[in-house]
C-alpha cells in the first residue's frame, strides 16, 4: 500500500509518478466488457426489430426504460454534494464536487446510451437533434439533458483547473438550477400523459425530483466508499454520516410524495381499479410496490440512517443498495405496472378485443432489454473510472474540523 | 380506281391509340380533381370523419379489420407485437348487460396528444384533420403510443414483408390508420368504409364533417353521439352512434 502526501487541498498532479491506483487496466476491461455485451444486444435489436423484446404494442415502454430512468434521474441527484458544496459553501461538500459532477456526467451518459439504443430508429439521433416539436416534453428534455451534459463538464473545468475556481460558484448555481429543471421534465414525460390512470399528476416532476435527491445520493455514496478504497484515501466518518442521514430525509421525501400520490388516487373511483391492480392484486407489480419498494427501497434505509447502532460504514452501503433496489422496483412498478394495466377507452363497459382491450398486458423482459441496461451502467462506470484515473477528483489528506465540525 | 392506301390507314389508327392512352389519365385526374387536384394543399374547410353506428356493428363480423390490413399490407395480427390499425372491440354494459361491438382505430383527434408529444415532429396532423406519421421522422421513441388515449397506434416490431405502393412501412417505426389518405385525396371512401357496406351492415359512415349537406354532418347532428373519452377533449374525428 503506497503512501500519499496529504495536501490540504487537490493539488496537481494528481498521481505523483508510482502511485496511481491499482489495477485501472483490469477494472476497465471489465467495464468494456459488459458495455461490449451491451453494445452486442443493441445490435441485435437492432437488426430482429423489438420483437425480440418482451415489449410489445401495450407495454411500449420496458426495462431499458427502467434502467435509463434510473440513470438520468440519479444523475441530477449525483450532484447533491456538489451542490451543497457550491449553491450553500459548504467546504466539505465543495471537496468533494469533482467526484458528484463526474458521476452526475456518467449517469446522464449511461442513462442516454440506453434511451437512444432502445430507440426504434437509433441511427436517426440526428433527426431528432434537428428536428424539434417544442410542443413535446420529450423534445425539451433532449434540450435539457444536453445541456446538463455541457454545464457539468464546464463545472468541472471551473473545479479542476485552478484559474478558473473563482467561475466554479456561479456554473454550480446554474448547474443546480438546471438540474431542478431537469428532472421536472423527466417526470413531466408522465405527469403529462393524460391519458394514462398511473400518470396524469402534476405530483409526478416533484417526486422524480425527491427521487433524484436520493437515489443520486446513494450512488454517490457507493462510488465514494468505492473511488476511497481504490486511493486509499478513506472517507472522513463525520462527512459520511451526514450523507447517511441527509440520505434518510431524502427517503422519507419519496416515501411521503408517493404516498401523497396514491392517496389521491384512492380518493377519486375512476381511478380505484388502477389502485387496487398496482397495490393489491396486480401481480408483479403490487409485490414489487410492497416489498421491493416500500419494504427494500424505503424501510430499511431509513431504519439504517437514523438507527444509532447501525452507523457503520458497512451499515451505510447496504442502506444506499437498498434505495437503489428500491429505486428500481419503484420505476418498475412505475413505468410497466401503469402500461400493463389496461387503458380504459369505454367507461362503464366491460371491453375485449384481439388487441388485449381489457385485459391486463403481458411483460416479459427480455436478455437482450436487460443487457442493454445494464450497458448503461458499465458506461457510467467506465466514464467514472477514467475520470478518477486522468482528473484529480477524489479528495484525499484530511478535511478541515470546522468542515467536517456538523453532523 | 387507285389502291387503297393503307399505311395511312395504320398510321391514324397509330395516332388514335396514342391519343387515347395519352388523355385516359388527364380524364382519371379529371374525375380525381373533384377531391383534390394533386399538388394542392388540404383545406381546414373539410374536416374528414367517420361515424359508427354501434346498432349495425355486427359482433364477430371482421370485415373492416380484414379490409383494412389488406388494403395496407398490414400481416394479420396474431401477436402483442403485431401491427393493428384497426381493431374489433366487444361491449358489455356493465349495469344493463347490453351488448354492443365497435371498431377501433386512430380518432382523428382536433387536438391529438400523440401530436403533442412526439419530439421531433413526425406525428402530424393535415389541415383536413387527418393524423400522419411521417416516416421520415419518426424516431421509434414510442412516446406517441403512451400518449395516445385509444391504444390506436402500433409499433413496427420486425421486418416488413409485401407492402403496399400506398402505405410506406418501415422497422422500428410507430403507424396507425391514416383514414387511407391515399384513397381520400383521389376522391373515394377508406377500406373499412367500404368493406362495411359491402358485408350488408353500412355500420361505419365516412365524410366531410363541415360539410352540412354531407350524410356524417345530417346524421352527428339528428343523433346523440359519443366522442371515445370526451373528458380529454381531444375532439375526435371518430363519433360512436348507440353507446
């Protein structure tokens, strides 16, 4: 194990000669090779057409949608800590805003990779860089995400090149204030299809914020446990442990929105049989809201952040695997459960037709679906990986008292 | 007494062949032109409509379905990733038990939502209130499909095999009934239209909703219709007689 000087602040050059991390080869490789697989299923989608998938025409959005939900939402709450650090001038935070704006970049790529490979047409991305209906949710959001993408590399620049820090705190602000924005039109992409009963809110664009809040948290709490172990340059305990609770208040947020959201369906009939279906009887997906979202992705993390005895560093990464096992079930249950159930198009009749009118729509995820999506997360790891190895993003030496001083 | 000179006789004949095939189809565009000359625009003076009348609507009868799908090279559909312009629905009444049958298939909206949501365009609508997927455009996001309130549009799932002059379909990209625009420009009534009548039934009106002296306007307005899913306001093209 090489030891490192502890400069008091990220000081070039980021690897004094003999000292950079172990084994970048092998992890990249290992990266590659699952982008590689991902890359492979893409392909072969591509050239069978979707019927190799176990979407079809009800169920039109599946699990690569899930994956890249995931990705894109998390992304806007990777940058959290970054701005904690650069909106409210927390110095601990500000330490540590080259890693959250690196995994918010990572995230934001991986989880485009799968929108654009899932797309029917793929090749025809420039079309829809040059063709926009600014009438279209979807259309503003190919605006919004591109310029994330180009905000947060420019908010890295500012943090990495020293002439340029004093810029960092004004491109941190309009990176938050792009990212609020952001993710209310990623939610909005459902909360304006009126047609749909498990979309159709005004609630959704707030609670994919509060989504994004914490499951970017969780990653960024894994990646950072992780990136610390790869330099040997531990997380301090009392920074940790802020993000652990601040991780249970965004937890209780999604809990309570959620909650708000499904209340208020129970409220009116016409929107009973959809409730029933997704929280009772609907098989997978009243299982999955359950246990897999309410049970995994809400109890256990917010019993870990705010048990005393549960404050270790072990105890802290299964909590931020439980929000993202949460997470996924919550965009499952999300995205295919509000598809499958069936579209009512004839109130007060029972309906059947060849075209499963009435009946509740198969979906079956295909290897493929699920290669793809997980391609976006080897993306993200790999754009995160080379980042750590070429910038000097991850903090190490010892964080000053007063900074850490909270909690 | 001179021979006949018949190599002029060939020669009108010659001319009088060339004359007829060169003017049949001045004569067809002549007929077309009381729709629509080719070139010119569609006007918001027409607004095309179809109106079903679920009282004649034959349950199990498929006439409509079968015309259409043939009409556009669309492959009988036997799966969930198969193409369905149009479909059959079966109705009960939940508190009286009546029974009805209707097709469905894209409405036609004033205000359709898959025109709204589609990024990049290629949903549209014409002047004349017809719904168009331009497949130039169309990306294969599906996000039409989420959005469209009757399950009317279909993804193209696979390869296509024997299509049709008319109906351009393509891999990857969403379709839907297109009120076969091609037969409407040149002045006749979609498939489905036709192939209704044709089984006995007349269950499915077409025509000019503006146009007050058409049979669709007299009888919207004689008969209480319904819009599918009237709360959206999307002000259907499509009215259902009988539900």
């Amino acid at each position: 194990m090489s030891t490192r000087p502890a400069p008091a602040h990220r000081s070039p050059p980021a690897w004094p000669s003999g000292t950079a991390p172990r084994g970048f080869a092998a992890l990249a490789a290992a990266g590659a090779a699952v982008l590689a697989v991902a890359l492979g299923a893409a392909h072969y989608m591509e050239e069978h057409g979707h019927v190799v998938t176990g979407m079809g025409n009800q169920v039109v959005w599946g699990l690569p949608h899930v994956f890249a939900l995931f990705l894109i939402v998390a992304s806007s709450g990777a940058l959290n800590v970054a701005s904690v650090g650069s909106v409210f001038g927390e110095a601990a935070y500000k330490r540590r805003a080259p890693v959250s704006a690196l995994l918010a970049l990572a995230l934001l790529a991986g989880g485009l990779m799968v929108l654009v490979l899932d797309l029917g047409r793929p090749e025809r991305l420039v079309v829809a860089a040059t063709h926009y209906n600014f009438r279209s949710i979807f259309a503003w959001n190919m605006i919004l995400y591109n310029g994330f993408l180009a905000i947060l590399v420019a908010y890295l620049w500012t943090n990495l090149e020293r002439r340029f820090v004093p810029l960092s705190t004004p491109v941190g602000i309009l990176a938050f204030v792009w990212r609020i924005v952001l993710t209310t039109g990623t939610g909005s992409i459902f909360g304006f299809l009126v047609s749909r009963q498990g979309y159709a809110s005004g609630l959704v664009a707030p609670l994919f914020i509060a989504m994004s809040l914490a499951w970017g948290l969780a990653v960024f709490l894994l990646v950072q446990g992780a990136l610390a172990r790869w330099h040997d340059a531990p997380v301090p305990e009392a920074f940790r442990l802020r993000l652990r609770r601040l991780l249970g208040v965004f937890v209780a947020t999604v809990a309570y929105l959620t909650a708000v959201l499904h209340l208020t369906n129970l409220y009116w009939a016409k929107q009973a049989a959809f409730e029933r279906f997704i929280l009772v009887d609907g098989a997978p997906y009243a299982w999955l809201f359950w246990a897999g979202w309410a049970g995994v992705g809400t109890a256990v993390p917010l019993v870990i952040a705010f048990h005393p005895r549960l404050a270790g560093p072990r105890a802290t990464t299964i909590a931020a695997l439980a929000v993202i096992a949460g997470a996924f079930a919550q965009l499952y249950v999300f995205i295919v459960g509000a598809q499958a159930f069936p579209l009512e198009i004839f109130p007060g009749y029972a309906t059947s037709s060849a075209f499963r009118d009435g009946a509740v729509a198969p979906y079956v995820p295909s290897l493929p679906e699920a290669l793809l999506g997980l391609g976006g997360i080897a993306l993200a790891y790999l754009i995160v990986l080379a980042g750590a190895r070429l910038f000097d993003v991850v903090p190490r030496g010892i964080d000053a008292p007063a900074a850490d001083g909270g909690g | 007494m001179n021979p006949v000179d018949t190599s002029r006789r060939a020669f009108l004949g010659g001319t009088a062949a060339f004359a007829g095939v060169a003017l049949a189809p001045g004569i067809l565009l002549y007929e077309y032109a009381a729709a629509k000359a080719p070139g010119e625009a569609v006007s918001s003076a027409v607004r095309w409509g179809m109106l079903v009348d679920t009282t004649r609507c034959a349950s199990g009868c498929t006439a409509c379905v079968d015309a259409c799908h043939s009409e556009h090279g669309v492959p009988k559909p036997a799966r969930p990733t198969d193409a369905q312009w149009i479909r059959k629905v079966e109705l009960k009444d939940l508190r009286t038990g009546a029974v009805r049958s209707a097709p469905v298939m894209c409405q036609h909206c004033a205000e359709p939502p898959c025109v709204d949501v589609c990024p990049t365009g290629a949903s549209f609508k014409r002047a004349d209130g017809i719904v168009l997927v331009d497949r130039h455009t169309c990306i294969g996001c599906r996000y039409c499909m989420m959005a469209c309130p009757y399950k009317a549009r279909s993804f193209v799932h696979e390869p296509t095999a024997g299509q049709k002059t008319d109906t351009p379909r393509g891999k990857g990209c969403v379709e839907s009934c297109n009120l076969c625009v091609h037969r409407v420009d040149r002045g006749g009534t979609p498939a489905c239209v036709e192939a209704c009548a044709d089984a006995g039934h007349r269950a499915i009106v077409f025509g000019d909703l503006n146009d007050p002296a058409s049979e669709i306007a007299q009888r919207v307005r004689a008969a209480t219709t319904t819009q599918l899913r009237a709360d959206l306001r999307t002000d259907n093209g499509v009215r259902y007689l009988g539900l």
